[in-house]
C-alpha cells in the first residue's frame, strides 16, 4: 500500500512568540506550534485579547515575530525580500473597515489591490464586478466609502481582498458589523471559495455558527492555542471552554437543559438537529399535538416622564449633491420611557441615523440656528414637519437645553474607539462630567469616574493612567461606556455594544446594562445585527427598513413573523428557529424566545405528555 501523500502546507508556525512594545515579558503570542494544510477551512476562536489578532498580523509580515519561524506557502515571512509575494498571496480583512480604506470612490478601494498587482484593466473591471456581487453591494459601485454604513463598508472591505483573489483568506472578525444576510453572503462567498477554488481560510470569529463551518477549530487562551480539533469536538467539551473565558453555544446550553430532565438528547450543533432530537423524543413517549401556555409577558418599569415620540423623521445625507442618499424616510415610532428597547435592521435600513437624532447629533431642521420656515404658495399644502420628543425635551425647538440634552441621553458609538482621544483612561472618563458641570469638585470628578470605571468592570487602579490606545478591543468598549454613564444619563443609546466581543463579553456587558436599567437609567436603546441578542434582552423592538419603521412589538410577536423577517434580509433567533420546525410537528412551544424559558416550555410539555 503506498504511503498517503500529504497536501503541501500554506502556513507553519514553529513555536513563535511575540510581544509589544512596552508590554515586558507579556506575551501576545506565545509558543505557538501550528500547521494549516493547503485548502483548508480553519476557524479560531478564544477570549479579547487572547491573540487572534496578532496571529493573524503574523502571518502576511505586519508584525515580525520575537523568536520562532513562521513559513507561508513556502516562503519564509522573516525574510524581508519575501514580503511582496506574501501579501499578493495572503489577504486580511480586518474588523474595523476604516482600517483598509483607501480611495473615495467604492470601484476605487475595490480596485487597489489588483492594480498593485499589475492586473490588465479589463481583468481589473471583472474583479470588481465579480467581487461587489459577492458580497451585495454592485448598487454602490460609484458611491463614496465615507457615505456607507458600518456594515456596508465592512462588505466593500471584504470585496477589496475577495477582488485580489488571494490563496489564503484570512477574516479578523471581519462578520462582526454585518447584517444576518450580510454575514450569511460573505460566509457562503468564503466557504464557496474554500470548496471550489481550494483557498486556504483563516476565521477568526465569535458567531460560534461560522465556526462550525470550519474543518477544524483551535482555541486560543493568552496567547497560546490550548484546543484543537473539529468543531464538534471543541464544543463538546462546554468545561474546558468555560475555563478560556468562552460560553457554550445556545444550543449546547439548551440540551444540557433538557437532558437534565431526562431526555437523553445527543449533542447537536445545529437547530434542525436538535428539533429532530425533540421530535423524535416527544414521538416515542406518545405525544402528539403538544401546545404550551403563552408565558407572562416580560417585567417593563414605566417611566412615562422618558418617553420619546417620533413623528414624520426624515433625513437626506449630502442634500442637494451627486451623492445624496435618503438615510430616514417618515419615521415614526413611540419608545415608551422604562424599557429595554432595540433596533433592528438591515445594512443601510438608517439605525445609526435615526439613533443619532435622538441626543440631537443630527439636528432636526427646525432647530437648526438658520432655519426660516419656508413660505407656502398660495393652494399648496403645507409641508410636513418632523417632530422628535425625549422627555420633556423638544428637539425640533432651537430654543432647546441642547446641553442638558446631551448630559440626559447617552449615546456610545459603534466603534468605540472613535469616542477615545484622551491621554489617559481617567481623562477620557471625565471629560464628559467636566464639560457638563465645570463647577465640579476634583474629588467629586475622581469618585465619579472610579465609580465609572468599576461599575464597566475595569480596575481603576489598573487603568486610570494607562493610555485608552493601549487598551484591548473589550476594554476600549468599557472605557468608551463609562465616558458615558460617568454623567448617569436617564436615557443610554448603544449602536451594537456587544459587536466583536466574545461570548463571555457580550455577556457581561448585557448584564452590565441591566444593571444600570435596574439601578438609575430610565430608558436602555441598543441597535444591534444579533437576533438573539434583542430576543433575550429587550423588552420591545423596532425593525427599520430602508429608512421606515415597519414593525414595532415584543420579541416574541415579531421573531414569529419569519418568512418576513428574512425577506427583510434579518434572521431569527436560535429558539424561533427550533419553534418553527416542532411547530410543523404539532409542537407548539410559546416561549418568550429566550433559551431559558423555551427549555421548560419543552420540559413541561414532555413530563406532562409523558406522565400521562
């Protein structure tokens, strides 16, 4: 029998370390020993900080190792004369978009990256045209990358490196700002090219649903890999992932639930799996037809005195320019003061801009300080103004406490980093305090601030001195939070807060926010791309689509609207998901959408049917 051949590797790593300037002996890389096989799909996965990045970075030269070898495709990345060649063969898409951004005109940026390769033009034009239908965005072919959206940009930043057709892919996160249908696109795109053209693909990702996509999976825990092995072998072993500061999937959380009551499910990675698991459960104890209560609507404080009330909000970017583009077309929506509320929607659907307004980082036209109401021709209507209420505050007046405003309704970005520019993390928390309340005490501004940065779940100590640059991505969301909750604002607003967190971090900053909800802010706002993230959270929800409010209600009403739902290019959560299927089984599981409440619905209607 002759001996296997093995595929010829694309990357080597041979017990590397690196670390920063200024970190010491710390390292961000340390002592990784890894081999990935030409044609092979990898996904990575550990904790902020856990040196995803900095593996990645390693790879194509962006940053020289300490000690240790690193090969790509043969070639050796120490080698400075090796460079060129390495980064036409190895693409990077990075998290954040801005990042990779180099020209103003889309086609452009997509452009770059075959015309430094010498690529003909008509070559160059296919490339675009090929990479922008990739990923969905060939309507905004002559648009300006600085107009876009967070997630529309993140698309054309992918589509720039699909564009290059490189031999390996790597993706930094580059999912995290993305739609479901986006992330959905881009991820079918990769595995597509990974099974038909044999790319070799790196995914370093937190949506544990990419990662499962992969052929293999390794874990990283301070700058070492400490797992390796199929997907289904990683996330079988739920202890060991709670050790490295990662959560178990839903679903794995829901069957460890279930089977504490005796079901005796097999572990299963994927919705229809474990509705075929429950199905076939349900059958064998003879129950058919199964249907649970509607549970007790979910607690919601009201705070009247915060309601906010939108009427008719409309907004154009660029007005009056080649590139105007129609972001809010005739809001209006009623968020009722005390809830936990989000915002869903596609990329491009207007979430950010209508957020914006809301603390008057947009004006409403009205309250612009040159603002003349135009006059009417004579039998024409009168046009219709837009309204925009927060409490007591008018924010079509340009009369309005603008300021006061500001101090009442915080507002944390979606990048935080963009909110950091002190030179210390003390500086920057402060910032907001002193400029609201110049009449401040020192000692009230530092006990104000300490007590900021430790509710975020910060040492204060640790931090306060430490530059906020320096910081990991987590913690810059920490800081860029407790920049804002330092003036107690009664109503917080959060463009997707827990984007390229972790699980574990995702976790605590959810739970940090209710914290706050529970102890002094009227009103939590969160836009946010993960559906199970509103499910499990809010109390109601908005979808917006292409610049309209389209469906306002409680999660539980509006994830049952699917086949809606994903004509609106979003998904549902992972319980809508299982629900769906067992209700086309005669099982009707009524649960609020929330692992938690759906594993006793199921548990309830099992030992009831089966005691029967």
């Amino acid at each position: 029998m002759s001996e296997k051949i093995q595929p010829e590797n694309a990357i080597v790593f041979d017990n590397v370390k690196f670390s920063y300037p200024g970190s010491g002996e710390a390292y961000a890389v340390n002592g990784v020993s890894l081999t990935v096989k030409k044609g092979e799909f990898l996904s990575v996965i550990g904790h902020n900080g856990s040196g995803k990045s900095t593996l990645a970075r390693l790879v194509n030269g962006l940053l020289e190792s300490d000690a240790g070898k690193i090969t790509v495709l043969g070639l050796d990345v120490d080698d400075s004369a090796n460079r060129k060649e390495i980064r036409k063969r190895v693409g990077i898409v990075f998290q954040n978009p801005d990042n990779q951004m180099v020209a103003s005109i889309v086609e452009d940026d997509v452009a770059f990256g075959p015309e430094n390769i010498g690529l003909p033009r008509d070559e160059i034009g296919r490339r675009i045209e090929w990479a922008l239908n990739a990923v969905g965005m060939s309507e905004y072919r002559h648009a300006t990358p600085a107009r876009l959206s967070g997630g529309q940009k993140q698309r054309i930043a992918v589509a720039g490196v699909l564009a290059v057709r490189p031999e390996i892919l790597i993706l930094d996160e580059s999912t995290a700002m993305l739609d479901p249908k986006g992330r959905r696109e881009v991820i079918e795109v990769v595995t597509r090219l990974n099974k038909e053209e044999g790319i070799t693909v790196i995914l370093i990702t937190h949506f544990m649903e990419e990662a499962l996509l992969a052929d293999r999976t390794v874990v990283m825990n301070r700058g070492e890999i400490v797992l390796s092995g199929t997907p289904e072998e990683i996330f079988e072993n739920g202890e060991m992932l709670e050790i490295y500061n990662l959560c178990l999937p839903r679903i794995t959380e829901i069957i460890n639930k279930l089977n504490t009551a005796g079901m005796g499910l097999e572990q299963v990675l994927r919705p229809e799996e474990l509705a075929s698991g429950i199905i076939e459960r349900f059958n064998s104890a003879g129950i058919v037809n199964a249907v649970s209560p509607h549970g007790k609507p979910r607690p919601e404080k009201s705070v009247p005195e915060w309601d906010i009330d939108i009427e008719n909000l409309t907004f154009t970017y660029s007005k009056k320019s080649p590139f105007a583009v129609k972001a809010l077309n005739g809001i209006n929506l009623h968020i009722g003061g005390g809830g936990f509320f989000g915002i869903i929607g596609h990329t491009g659907s207007g979430k950010s801009t209508l957020i914006q307004h809301l603390n008057a980082l947009i004006r409403l036209p009205q309250a612009e300080k040159r603002y003349r109401r135009k006059r009417v021709k004579k039998g024409s209507p009168a046009p219709v103004l837009p309204s925009l209420t927060v409490g007591s505050f008018n924010l079509a007046d340009k009369k309005t406490d603008f300021k006061s405003l500001r101090a009442s309704v915080g507002m944390v970005f979606q990048y935080p980093e963009y909110q950091l520019f002190a030179e210390s993390v003390f500086d920057d928390v402060a910032f907001g305090l002193k400029n609201f309340n110049k009449k401040l005490p020192a000692e009230e501004i530092e006990k104000a601030v300490r007590e900021s940065i430790e509710i975020v779940g910060l040492d204060y100590n640790e931090v306060k001195d430490k530059s906020p640059f320096d910081l990991s991505g987590g913690q810059k969301r920490r800081v860029a939070i407790a920049g804002v909750i330092v003036t107690k604002p009664r109503v917080l607003v959060l463009d997707e807060p827990a984007a390229g967190l972790d699980p574990l971090g995702k976790k605590e900053i959810m739970e940090l926010l209710h914290k706050l909800h529970r102890e002094w802010c009227s009103t939590v706002i969160i836009v946010s791309h993960d559906m199970d993230e509103i499910a499990e959270n809010c109390t109601k929800a908005v979808i917006i689509a292409d610049g309209k409010a389209v469906m306002c209600d409680s999660p539980e009403n509006i994830f049952g609207r699917e086949e809606e739902l994903y004509a609106l290019g979003l998904d549902v959560p992972l319980v809508s998901k299982i629900s769906g299927i067992l209700a086309k089984s005669g099982i009707t599981v009524n649960s609020n959408c929330t692992p938690e409440d759906f594993a006793d619905k199921v548990i309830a209607l099992y030992k009831g049917g089966a005691d029967a």
